[in-house]
C-alpha cells in the first residue's frame, strides 16, 4: 500500500506542479474543473446516487461552475463568503457526529452538500490563478495542506494521545492536529521566505501570513473529518478507486476543498 501511494504521488506530483505554473487561467480553470467533476462524481457515490442520478449531478456542477464563469469578480467573491458559514455549519456537524446525521445525511442532502464545497473550491482556484504570483500562491496553498497532513500523520504516530474525533475518524489524535497545525506554519513561513511571496518586513503582514497558515490548516482538517463522516455513513472506506493506493480524488482534496474559500479571502485581504 506504502508503495503504491508514493508512486502514485511521484507521478502526479510533477504534472500537478507543472499545471499550476504553466497552464495558462482559462486552460487551468478547465483542468480544475475535471478534477472538481471527478470530485463530484465520487460525491455522487457517496450519495448513494445511481449511474444516472451521477451524470445529472455532474451536469449540475458543471452548469454550476459556468455560471460563475459568468459573475463579476465581487459576485465570485460572495460564493467564497457564503462558502465560510457553511464549513462553521459542517464542523459543528462533525464534532456532533453521528446525532448530527439526521440533519445532513439523506441522499438529497449529502448530494446538496457536495454542491455547497465543491463549486467554491473551484471558484477559489479560478481566482487565485488571476492573482499575481498565481502558481506560487497555488503551490503555498498545497504546501501548507501537506504539511499539515504529513505533520499530523508523524505527530498523531509519535505521541498518540486523545482521540480529535473518535466516532468519526478513530486514527487522528489531538497530537497530530497540533502537529499538523506547526508543520503548516513552518512550511508556509519557509516558502514564503524562500521564494518572496511576502516581502514585507512589517510584523503585522507576518502575522496576518501566520494567521492565514493557521486557518487554512485548521479547515484542512475539518475538511478531512468532513469526507470521513460522510464515509463513514455511508459505509465505505474510500470515496473510489481512481489513484492506487490513495483511494479516489476526493480522498485527495478533501483537505484542499476545505481549505480554499479561506486561504483565497486571506490572501485578498493581505493583498
């Protein structure tokens, strides 16, 4: 299994990288939207949705994500806004799990729920992608999310400890979340430094970029949880099959799908 995920990663890594720096807005917005479909397709699964009741739903996000094509850039702003209350609402959801089902888990609501994230994901990728410094800002984004996954895996195995959500992911521990949390901030503060993404010397600008590692990391692993409960409800172990020994696409940007509506109106704001 161990092999399987690191030749998968060394083979998607490069091409990830790569895309992020020199697809051009428009070609990377395609590209994210066919990940973000195949992200709703194993949504739709975990849905408990037929073959057919898939394909309506990835006529739905599509047809979604064309119409915000169309919005103005303060409009495309309001679904990341209406997006943050939606991940509060979700993490309440997890830490009630499973009383908190009865509010979220009939086929139509987990189906409408997909729909809430994943169209703000990628409105977020949409938006960063204009940024000035789109890819570094992009690849900052997926460094502060590993970091935060590789430092818990590391930490919750060193020092174990009290469970972060027992009924809904027995394996990750308090240990690692707050490993997870240090390791974004280093990776992010690093980056930053190595490669000029802050070039402010202003404590403040710091704080703010501190403040944004932070966040990101902390609804990277609502983020996670989030998939989890839904699995978990669902009854299965991955969201598919689709990269060997990582499980489906969603199993790989659950954490991402979380974080981006945050990290994406933080950067605005630091500017």
């Amino acid at each position: 299994m161990l092999k399987q995920r690191i030749i998968t990663a060394l083979i998607l890594a490069p091409l990830v990288i790569a895309g992020i720096i020199y697809l051009s807005p428009k070609m990377f917005s395609v590209a994210a939207l066919v990940v973000i479909l195949l992200g709703a397709w194993e949504w739709a699964g975990l849905s408990g949705f037929s073959n057919y009741k898939k394909i309506v739903y990835l006529v739905l996000v599509t047809v979604g994500c064309f119409l915000i094509a169309e919005f103005n850039h303060q409009m495309q702003l309001w679904v990341l806004y209406v997006a943050v209350p939606i991940w509060l609402l979700i993490g309440y959801w997890v830490v009630g799990y499973p009383d908190s089902a009865v509010y979220w888990a009939s086929s139509l609501r987990r189906a409408l729920l997909g729909i809430a994230i994943l169209l703000p994901a990628w409105t977020s990728l949409t938006l960063l992608k204009q940024m000035r410094m789109d890819g570094l800002l992009i690849l900052l984004l997926m460094l502060i999310i590993w970091g935060a996954d590789i430092g818990a895996y590391f930490s919750g195995r060193a020092w174990g400890g009290k469970k972060l959500a027992f009924r809904v992911s027995p394996g990750k521990t308090w240990a690692g979340a707050y490993g997870g949390l240090l390791s974004a901030l280093m990776a992010c503060w690093l980056f930053a430094t190595v490669f000029g993404v802050m070039q402010s010397e202003r404590l403040t600008d710091w704080l703010w970029f501190a403040l944004l590692a932070f966040i990101t990391a902390t609804v990277s692993i609502v983020g996670d949880l989030t998939e989890s409960m839904v699995k978990r409800q669902q009854g299965v172990k991955d969201s598919g099959a689709l990269l060997p020994g990582h499980g489906g696409i969603m199993d790989r940007i659950d954490s991402l799908v979380a974080g981006l509506p945050f990290y994406t109106l933080l950067m605005i704001q630091i500017g």
